[in-house]
C-alpha cells in the first residue's frame, strides 16, 4: 500500500517540476514579446511587451495637430488596444499550456 502511494507523490512531484519549467519558460516567451495597439485611424501606436510594460510610443504629425487632449485620448485608446492583445496572448498561451499538459478544460488555468 505505502509503496503505490509512494509512486503517486513521486508521479505528482515529477507533474508540479514539469508545469514549473513550462510556465517559466510561456513567462520568458511572453516577455520578450510585443504587442502594438493602435487608435482608430492608425494616428498612434503604443507597443508594450507582454509584461504589459510601455516599449514605445509612435505619434502622427496628423495626431499632433488635433491637440493635447485629443491626443491623450487617442494614446490611451491605443494603450488599451496593445493590452488587450497582450492578455488575450498570455490567455491563449497558458491555454494551449494547460492542453499541452492534459489539464482538462474549464479548470481555472486557462
């Protein structure tokens, strides 16, 4: 008896190292990615890594024209595009990482 129980906490310890390497290494890949949003018109573009941390913001010499608070408006419009993408990309990941691994669907990891 202790000897099957021995086998399945050295099942589920080998399990918890795997999930551990991969979710590391979906983090790594996740962060060195770049998401880039853009308000309506294309006038700017803000990329974010998929840290969801700023990398850089590109503005039109249209965009200038139509004031600061316009302009604050737009970039905040094209800030929440690049989030958007970047968490639907770590929810796809961290998806296919809990498929990869046989978590069935619909258990929170996805």
């Amino acid at each position: 008896m202790f000897g099957n129980m021995q086998g399945l906490y050295e099942t589920v310890r080998k399990a918890q190292e795997v999930v551990q390497v991969e979710a590391v290494r979906v983090q790594k890949e996740l962060a060195a990615a770049e998401f880039d949003g853009y308000c309506e018109g294309e006038l700017i573009k803000v990329t974010l890594s998929g840290n969801q941390e700023p990398v850089s913001v590109d503005i039109t010499e249209a965009a200038m024209e139509l004031g600061p608070e316009k302009v604050a408006a737009l970039v905040n419009e094209a800030y929440k595009d690049a989030h958007q993408k970047s968490i639907l990309a770590m929810k796809e990941r961290m998806r296919s990482l809990a498929e990869s691994l046989g978590v069935p669907p619909g258990l929170g990891l996805s």
